[in-house]
C-alpha cells in the first residue's frame, strides 16, 4: 500500500482554531447573522396582526391615519397629562386587539433605553440649573438632581416612549400587505407605493443572498484570517450583492414588460369605511385637536 | 444616525418635509422624466440594497466591527439623484415597518442619510478623482468621500438637535424636545463619527468602491454628471425657503392692529374698518370670557366639534368617491 504524504502547506499552522463568535477577525461573521436573523424574525413574524381584535378590524387606512393623527398629537402637545392620556388610550386599543404588553415593550425597550441614557446627565445641575432635590459631594465637588431637570428628562422620555409604541402597536397590528393597502387608498402616489413594496420584497431577496454568502464562508473558515483579508472579503460581498442588485433590476423590468406591469401595485378593493372607522378618525382627529390646546 | 420621534418639534419635522418634496421630485424627474417604469425597479433594489449595507458588519482594528450608512457608495452606484430616492425610500420603510428611526422625523433622516449623504458623498468623491485618476486615487477618494459625507450628516444631525431647546421651549422656557443645546449636541454627534464612525465609513466605501471598480466598471459609467446650475439654485432656495417656519415672531403681513400701530404709528382705515369683521364661528377656540377650568372645557368642546367636522368632511368624501 502505497504511502500518503501529507502536503507541506497542510502542515504549516495557521495560528489558533476559530472560535466563532468569540472575537477576532471572525466575531463580525456572527454579528452579520446575528443581524440579518433579527431583522428576519422581527418582520416575518406576523404576530397580532393575524388575530381578530379591535385594531384589526379597522380599514388600513383609517388605522394608519389614526395612529398618524396620534402620534402628530403627542408630538405637538406640552403637556404630560396629554402623553398619559394617549398611553391609556393606547392600553385600551392593545387589550381590545389582543397585542401582549410584552411583545409592545419588546419593541419600545430600545428606543427607550436609548432615550434614558441620553436625557441621564439632564437630570443634573450641571447640565440644567435649578431647585435642588438631592445632591452628594465628596473632596469639594458637588452634584445634585435639579427638579427642573428630573422634569425635562423624564417628560422627553414619556414622549419619545409613547411615540414610538404608537408606531410599534400600528406595526404589530397591521399586515405588512394591509399597510402598502392603506398607504395606496391613502393617495400617497402609486409610484411610491410600488417602489416601497418593491423595496420591501427585495430586502429579503438581498437579504438571503448575503446570508448564503455569511454562512458560506463561516462554514468553511477553520482558522482566525488576517484583518485585511477579512475586510476584503467583507467589501466584495457587498460589491456583488450591489451587482446583483442592479442585474435584478433589470431582469425585474424585463419581467414587468413582459407581463404587462403597469407600476400600480393592485390590490383587492377594500370595503368603504364602516362607522367603528369613523368612530376611531373622531377620537383621534379630537385628541389632536385637543393637543394643541394642552 | 437615525432620529427617532419625540427629539424634533413638529415644526421643525414640517420644515424637513417641505424642504425634501421638491428634492424627492425633482430627484424623480432627474432620473428619468417622471421615475418611468424602467427605473422602478432600480431604485427599489437600490434602497433594498442600503438595507444590507447596514446588516454588514466590517471587521476593524481590535477585535470590534461596525457597520456602514452605504449612502456614498449608492450614490456612486446610481448616481447622487436616485442615491436621494433610494435612501428615502429606505429611511421611510425602516420608520414604517421596522421601527428605526421616527415616523414624523422622515423628512429629517432623508435629509440628513440620503440628500446631505448622497450630494456630499458623491460629489467630494467627484472632486477628488478629477481628470484621469488611477486606481489608488479613486480609492483614497471614496474613502474621504465616506469620511467627509458621514461627517456632514452627524453635522446637521448635531444641529437640527442642538436648535430645538431654542426654537420648541415650553412657555416655562424649559426644552420639550431634544434637551441639549448646540454647545453639547454638535460634539456629541462629531466626536464619535469623527474618530469612529467616519473611519468605518471610509474604509467601506473604499473597498466597495475599489471591488466596484474592478468587476463593474461599465456599470459604474452609470453615475451622472453634474447638475445644470438653474435647477440646482432653484433646490437649494427650495430647501431654503421652508426654513422661515422656524422664524419666531409673527410672520410677515400676518399682523394684528396693535403690532401696526406700534410700526408705523397709525391703523390703515381699511383696516381699521374690517378687523375682526369675521371671526370665526368659535373665536379663539371659545368664549373669550371663561378663564380656568371653564375656558378648558369650552376649548375641549371646540375640540370636539372641529374632530366631528373633520369626519363630517371625511365621511362625505368618501360617499362621493364611491359613487
């Protein structure tokens, strides 16, 4: 039986096996998974908006203008009062449509920790003078809370967090499908509308390709690269996913030619609005109109 | 780099709006007479494609990584007017549907990521790789076009922030917006982009570029020449002139008998004569005389009968559409 030489370039060590997703030059291979399967899961998952409920039952379009009338309220008003009127408002809708306070706050949490860290130091009298509440001082120095700071961080953090769980809960509860719908019977012109919807169906497309492409070379790295191979690698894959990009698109206009696609996107024609419709455009259109009063 | 809802007044997210329409149509008609058909699909995997720049993360000194706007590269791609659609298109969906970034601030992230993004980016790199530069100087210009657009977006991003305890105060002084003034908001927003953030921008769009450059250099040819000097004017009074609803004050030709008086030192008579002649049918939102709580519940019954005024008109539109 013969023998079976290994090759010399086989032997050479490469440095440590690849631990993936602990650091190094490979950690940005897991992070870009990590990224594309939470968005994936985020926007593939229907959630609330398959059950029946209240929210749900609304035309598309009267439930986006109404959340827009709302959140243009809580973005006009001065007043707290106002924001906990449209947080009360808000928990009544999610309790009538069956959304969990938890798949809410998932959504909200971010932009709400991102909020808090940034009006932190506006609590303080360095950042805004005032009436003391509580301070310490140690070796001459000295900070304390200001009342009118704790108020003008904590009423930024109120509105930004009802803002964006107003735009959370339209999103929970609305079809991807039922928002391109409202936006269309909305009159937001159809060329935007189709654009959009096309934006959104490609995402995925582009989206799938540069997890392949992730995937494929996570699969087959069995030892830490160099930092500037890593990075070449990186921008080459999105150098072809822009080239497949732009070869989709023309391959996509031949398609649309050839089926005789006239850049209306159609969609079943949705039933008039019914009185809990109307009802909704009133309560909003009041609570706006109340906002620039309060 | 995207702004969320709730640190922007409603005004200053109207003027956005207002400056970005005549940008969004003139960008639609620049890039083919009225965004035909055949550009559709181009735009639309132009703004999918922004979307997976950003899932990207680009491996950097240290172990870390960070991911890019893409907004340079695109507009480099597709040229700096359909870099503007496409990244609205791609701010607006991500405020929709995947909650990043503010519903009302929209105008204000397609300002900030894709006109100040696209222009800057693409026309530094331009500027930079005059005449017939070789590969290396194509590169080094794209990474200073990343560098220098990511900068200038974090800039207006500073500022657009660091204005709003001026111009939205409540009536007690205290800021109802973003809560930092300038002298805190623009170091905030440059610091980490200069030493950070602009850096991963560069050396993103440097290497995308310099693959670009190898595989598709046909394809690239796409990128348009520069604006015609009238219509670029006409944008930029455009974008200007919205400007004027931050003005404080009352606006001009809007004011009341007294402010005249105080101006020129007496009331036009025909003025004079009808001031006031009409009034409204619920002047100041109520009755002038009710102070306190009465003065709120007036107020709220006005409220109450513009909203059922509103679906009145709402309801009555939509019969006459259906017929």
């Amino acid at each position: 039986m013969a023998e079976v030489r290994l090759p010399d370039w086989l032997k050479e060590s490469r440095g440590e096996p690849c631990l993936i997703g602990k650091g190094g030059s490979h950690g940005f291979l897991d992070k870009t998974l990590a990224n594309i399967s939470a968005f994936m899961r985020e926007t593939l998952s229907s959630g609330a908006a398959e059950r029946p409920g209240a929210l749900q039952g609304l035309s598309p379009k009267a439930r986006i203008a109404g959340f827009l009338l709302l959140i243009i309220a809580c973005s006009i008003t001065g007043r707290a009062f106002m924001l906990i009127g449209a947080l009360v408002i808000m928990a009544v809708a999610m309790l009538m449509s069956n959304v969990s306070a938890a798949s809410l706050a998932k959504r909200v949490a971010p932009s709400l920790f991102f909020t808090s860290v940034i009006a932190f130091p506006v609590f303080f009298d360095f950042i805004t003078p005032g009436a003391s509440v509580f301070g310490v001082s140690v070796s001459g120095y000295s900070i304390s809370v200001t009342k009118e700071g704790a108020a003008i961080a904590l009423f930024l953090v109120l509105r930004v967090g009802v803002m964006v769980a107003l735009a959370s809960l339209l999103l929970l509860t609305t079809r991807q499908a039922d928002f391109f719908k409202g936006l269309k019977e909305l009159k937001v012109p159809h060329l935007f509308v189709t654009a959009l919807y096309m934006t959104f169906r490609y995402v995925f497309v582009l989206l799938k390709t540069a997890e392949d492409a992730v995937l494929a070379r996570k699969s087959r790295t069995i030892a830490t690269g160099r930092l500037s191979e890593a990075q070449r690698w990186t921008a080459s894959r999105i150098a072809l996913i822009l080239k497949k990009s732009m070869s989709y698109a023309e391959e996509v206009n031949m398609a649309m030619i050839s089926r005789g696609f006239d850049g209306r996107l159609r969609t079943l024609k949705a039933p008039g609005m019914e009185g809990r419709d109307y009802l909704w455009l009133f309560l909003t259109l009041f609570f706006l109109f109340l906002s620039f009063g309060f | 780099m995207h702004i969320p809802d709730g640190y922007l007044s409603p005004r200053t997210c109207a003027v956005f709006f207002a400056a970005m329409l005549p940008v969004w149509y003139f960008a639609s008609k620049r890039v083919e007479e009225g965004l035909k058909l055949k550009n559709l699909p181009l735009l639309a995997l132009g703004a999918a494609f922004t979307f997976v720049i950003m899932m990207f993360n680009i491996p950097i000194p240290g172990g870390s990584s960070g991911h890019m706007v893409g907004s340079v590269v695109v507009s480099i791609a597709l040229g700096p007017w359909a870099g503007v659609i496409a990244l609205s298109l791609a701010v607006t969906l991500q405020a929709f549907l995947f909650g990043d970034g503010g519903v009302l601030a929209i105008g204000a992230n397609s300002f900030n990521m894709a006109f100040i993004m696209s222009f800057a980016g693409y026309y530094s790199y331009r500027a930079l790789s005059l005449g017939s530069p070789g590969h290396a100087r194509k590169i080094a210009a794209a990474a200073a076009a990343g560098y220098v657009a990511v900068n200038l977006a974090a800039l207006a991003v500073g500022i657009e922030l660091g204005i709003q305890p001026v111009i939205s105060a409540g009536t007690d002084g205290r800021p109802l917006y973003a809560p930092y003034p300038l002298s805190i908001s623009i170091p905030a927003m440059m610091v980490p982009h200069a030493l950070f953030l602009g850096p991963v921008e560069a050396l993103g769009t440097a290497l995308v570029v310099s693959y670009m450059e190898k595989t598709m250099g046909n394809d690239m040819a796409r990128a348009r020449g520069g604006s015609k000097p009238l219509w670029t004017a006409l944008v930029v009074l455009a974008v200007l002139a919205p400007l004027g609803l931050l003005a404080v004050g009352t606006p001009w030709g809007e004011w009341g008998r007294e402010e005249v008086l105080g101006m020129i030192g007496y009331v036009p008579s025909g003025m004079e004569r009808y001031e006031g002649a009409w009034k409204g049918l619920l002047p100041d939102y109520g009755n002038e005389s009710a102070e306190g709580i009465g003065a709120s519940f007036v107020y709220i019954i006005s409220a109450a009968i513009g909203s059922l005024a509103a679906v009145l008109a709402v309801y009555l539109w939509g019969k006459r559409w259906r017929k």
